[in-house]
C-alpha cells in the first residue's frame, strides 16, 4: 500500500521594497493624524472662549411695553440674550396687582443665568496658559425702560458659589400676588416678587410694604422663613 504525499504548501511571495514603502507611509500619515488631533486639543485648551460684548437694549417681542409687561413672559427673551444655558433666579419690582410691569413708573426685572463648572465663556488669559480653575460663570439680563439688555458677563466666577439651576416657574406672577392679598397686601401699591431656589426647593417671595410672603413652587404652599431660606447670601444673585 503507497502512502499518500501532501502537496507542497505554497509560500506567501515575499515582500518587496513597495509593500513596505506603503506600510512606513500609512504608519506616517496616522502618527501624523494623531499628533494633530493631540495638538488641536491643546490649542484649544488654551484658548479661552471669551464672552462677547452685550448688545444694546432692545424691545423687540416684548409684549404690553412698556406700561404692561408681563414680566415672566420675558424669560424666554432674556434666555435668547446670553450665552449662559442654566437659569438660576429672577426679581422684580414694582409688580402692580395683575401681574405686570409698568417700567415707565420703575418696573424692573432681572433674569440670571450661569453655567455649568468648566462650561461657557472664560475670563481672557495670555495664549498658551490652562485656566487657573474650572469657572461657573454668570450674567443678568435686565428689563427696565431702555428695554431687555444682557449685562457684562461675570466669567471667573467660583464653582463653590454656583447655584443649582431651577425649573421654569409652573405657576403666574399675578397667581403670587393673589396670595398676597389673602395675607393683606395692598393691590393699589406694587410689590416685588422673586423666584429663586431656597434651601426647600424652588420658591416665591413676595413682599407689599409690610407684608412679607414666601410660597412654594406651586404658589400655593405657605413657607416658613426657615423653609424658604436662600442657598447663596442673595436670594437672586447678581
């Protein structure tokens, strides 16, 4: 009986001086690739994104301007004004009985917006140089007889101050001053009212000369001053 002889296997053909040419230079061309995304990371961690100027005061979508503003229904208008994405507290003053705003008569209003830590415009440093620290940056936009205006962006502002951001009001301005008539406010004299983040939760504040009000996000529930207390020194900061 013949035993059975296994072909030859066939070799692989041998490298030439092309394959390997091409191989160095697709190996080049990745090390080259990386080192420039490398590099533009750094570029760009060295670059501050500074904020821009404010522009002038407008009163453009401002509905009942100026002797019958409804002031929350600003807030989506103050939004468009800043680069700042996390809404943290709005004021007013001088807030007639049906919830408005004259600011011909000293109405006023202030939204405040920041930052989350190490996000948005940074203060302006010399090229080359990484932050000193991550920032929490803020700004105020700001309704009052000129019209709806951004203020100077505060860029260094320190993370251990930043305020949590709050949830858009779910209850009216006028709705706030309704309680405070319960409680005794004078509906032919203004007050002013807050919404800001207490130690509780989103809460309102209203105050109608010597009445003092402060109600939950809802504008319903009745807190005490304990419950309402401020996170920051301000209860609106800015």
């Amino acid at each position: 009986m013949s035993e059975s002889i296994d072909p030859p296997k066939e070799s692989a053909p041998p490298r030439t001086p092309s394959h390997d040419r091409v191989a160095g230079l697709g190996l080049l061309s990745l090390s080259f690739s990386v080192a420039l995304g490398l590099s533009w990371n750094a570029r760009e961690a060295a670059t501050p994104r500074v904020a821009q100027t404010p522009a002038p005061p407008t009163t453009e979508g401002l509905s009942g301007f100026p002797t019958a503003v409804s002031p929350a229904g600003v807030l989506d208008a103050a939004r468009r004004l800043t680069e700042r994405d996390q809404f943290v507290g709005m004021a007013f003053s001088g807030v007639k009985a049906d919830g408005t705003l004259d600011v011909n008569q000293g109405g006023s209003a202030r939204f405040v917006f920041r930052s989350l830590e190490g996000q948005g415009p940074e203060p302006e440093r010399e090229y080359g140089t990484l932050a000193a620290r991550r920032y929490c940056g803020f700004q105020v936009i700001t309704l009052d007889a000129q019209g709806l205006a951004a203020q100077p962006d505060v860029s260094d502002a320190d993370c251990r101050r930043a305020i949590e951001p709050l949830p858009p009001p779910t209850c009216t301005v006028e709705a706030v001053w309704n309680a405070g008539k319960k409680k005794g406010a004078d509906p032919l004299s203004a007050a002013n009212i807050e919404y800001y983040r207490s130690s509780s939760g989103p809460a309102w504040f209203f105050q109608n000369g010597g009445i003092s009000l402060w109600l939950g996000a809802d504008c319903v529930r009745e807190m005490t001053p304990e419950e309402a207390r401020s996170v920051s020194g301000k209860r609106v900061p800015g």
